[in-house]
C-alpha cells in the first residue's frame, strides 16, 4: 500500500473508527523521509484534519492519539507541515478541550522548539489560563507532569508567558515547587530549566534573586543529583548571580564552599568557573574562600587539559577576578609558576 492510495482510503466515508486509526497508523510507516512528508503535502494529505468530518469532530481518544502521532512525524524538520498541522481544523478543535493527552504533549513540546511554530501556538492560546492548567498538571501527581513542565519551559522564552511570572506571587508559586518531596528528579530538572527561561527577564530576575527560599533550595540541591540536573542547576545559579543582591550577600559562603567541596569531579567547568566569577565579581570576601579551597590550581590544572575556548575565556576571568586586587591570590599564582619552572 502507497501513501497516495492509503490517503484515498481514508476519505471513504462511514466507516469504523478503527477503519481510521488503522489508516492513520499505515501513514505514520509510510513517511519517512522529507521525500514522503512533501509527498503528504502535495497529495492533499492535509485534507484529513480540514476536511474529514470523523477526523475533525472525533472524541475518540485512540484516533486524536493516531493524528498526533502523525502530526510529530510530519513536522520533522519541516515549517511547512508544521504551520499546516498548527492552523488546521482538527488541531484547534482539539485545543478547545482543554484535557491533552500524552501524545498531543509530545506534539506540543516538538513545535514549541522552533520559534515561529511556538509564536503561531502562542496566538492561539490565553496564556494565563494555559499557563495555570500546566501549572496545575505539575502539582498532580496523578498526571504526566513531565510533559507539562517541558511545554512550559519551552514556552517560556517568549514574552507573552513571562508576563505572567512577572507577578511576584505566581514566581513564588512556581519556585514553592520545587520544595515539594513529590516531585520527581526529571521534572525538578525541567522546572531548573523553566526558571533559567524565565530569569532572562530582568524584572523577573530581580524578584527571583531576593527570594532567599530560592537560594537555599538550590545550595542545598548542589552535589545531590547528576548530570542534566547538575548542568541546569549550574545554568540557573549562572542566571541569578548576574544581579547583585542582599540575599546572596548572606549565602555566599555556602555557595562557594559547596561548590568547592562538591564539583571538585564534576565536568562542568565552565559553568562552575562561571558562576564563581559572578560571585567573585560582586562580592569581594568570596575571594579569599576561592583561594583558600585552592581555586588557582584548579583553574591552572583545568586549563591545561581543557582546549575549549568558552572554558579558557570563563577560568581566565575568574583567575583575573581573584588576582587582581588580592595580594594572596598573586602571590599563589607566582607560587604556581615557580614550581612549574623549576619542576
């Protein structure tokens, strides 16, 4: 069976709903390639989500499960498909429900990746409003939270949703979050993720760096969990010590001290040598913790395996932060270079 003669199919009329899936599913392993997509397209395969009444006006959850399989494999690496499957019938028929199954998540969070795709999704929305119905999927464990919180995340890089966070009371909401014990490591890596979207914002960044709730949760997270939570952990401290403020101003310490005793084996460096020249650039008794914990020799013995030029730029700042106007941090340095001369 060709895509053109399946495609002819499922235009015929008044058959089973299972006639239907099974069509729609036949159609997900004929298109393959960017060949078969186009092929879609010019072949009229849009006609189904515009067109077909069953399609277009289904409550059947296997069926709306099947057209969003379809629409994730039409979408690959093509704008076309995507604003096709944006604008057509079925899809915001199925917007005006307001329950989203797991597929149609997995549909969303693919779009919400490219930007023009997520302005046209943007549009189509009232963001208060579908901002709390993902808001309320992630406090209920008895949904797929994961899926909410990545849509969310991704959305979030547009102004329209920062908006909304831009009330101190809802920031609030979103960071109380992360306190709860429910929530699993995936999706507290997300959240980290969300945040970091959300911090770009100034407004929203400043309110975030004073809640010293925040800043506890996050030292507190440091050295706890691996990987892409370290990674997004790193990336949102990153975010919030680019603004100076008198709650870090008491938390410093800690930061720096955790950050020294926990990421001695991490491979992150460059996030961690840039977030302690944040920290060193803003308060200058961080200094002599750095030095103290032996951050020159870090950084010399980091630079000497790493090539990076992103991880040469940030060691080489923080190493000019901690010598520049600190006398103990140069005589370390002439130390450092004494024993690699006669060594």
């Amino acid at each position: 069976m060709n895509l053109t003669n399946t495609l002819k199919k499922l235009y015929i009329d008044k058959q089973p709903i299972i006639y239907y899936i099974g069509g729609i599913d036949l159609l997900c392993q004929l298109i393959k390639d960017e060949t078969t997509r186009t092929a879609f397209r010019i072949n009229n395969g849009f006609n189904l989500f515009n067109s077909h009444s069953i399609i277009i006006e289904n409550d059947n959850e296997n069926l709306s499960e099947s057209i969003f399989n379809l629409m994730i494999i039409l979408c690959q690496d093509d704008d076309e498909n995507t604003k096709q499957c944006l604008e057509c019938k079925f899809f915001n028929n199925y917007l005006r429900k307001n329950i989203y199954s797991i597929k149609a998540f997995q549909f969303l969070i693919e779009i919400s990746l490219k930007n023009q795709s997520r302005l046209i999704f943007i549009e189509k929305i009232i963001p208060n409003s579908f901002i709390q119905y993902l808001i309320n999927i992630i406090n209920d464990k008895k949904f797929n939270r994961i899926y909410a919180a990545k849509l969310l995340s991704n959305l979030a890089i547009e102004s329209k949703i920062k908006q909304y966070f831009s009330n101190k009371d809802e920031l609030i909401k979103l960071i109380a979050i992360l306190k709860s014990s429910s929530i699993d490591e995936e999706t507290r890596t997300v959240i980290l993720s969300l945040l970091t979207n959300l911090c770009s914002e100034k407004h929203i960044r400043f309110c975030a760096v004073n809640q010293t709730e925040l800043f506890q949760i996050l030292i507190e997270d440091l050295g706890q969990y691996e990987n892409e939570y370290e990674l997004n952990l790193l990336g949102l401290l990153i975010n919030l010590t680019n603004e100076q403020s008198s709650t870090l101003e008491g938390l410093y310490k800690n930061l720096c001290e955790k950050i020294l005793t926990k990421f001695k084996n991490s491979s992150h460096h460059q996030r961690i040598f840039t977030l302690l020249g944040n920290i060193a650039m803003y308060y200058e008794q961080a200094i002599n913790i750095l030095i103290e914990y032996n951050i020159i020799s870090w950084i010399s013995q980091i630079l000497q395996q790493n090539i990076n030029e992103e991880m040469i730029r940030a060691g080489i700042r923080l190493l000019a932060l901690c010598t520049q106007s600190n006398v103990q941090g140069q005589q370390t340095v002439a130390n450092d270079t004494k024993r690699k001369i006669f060594n």
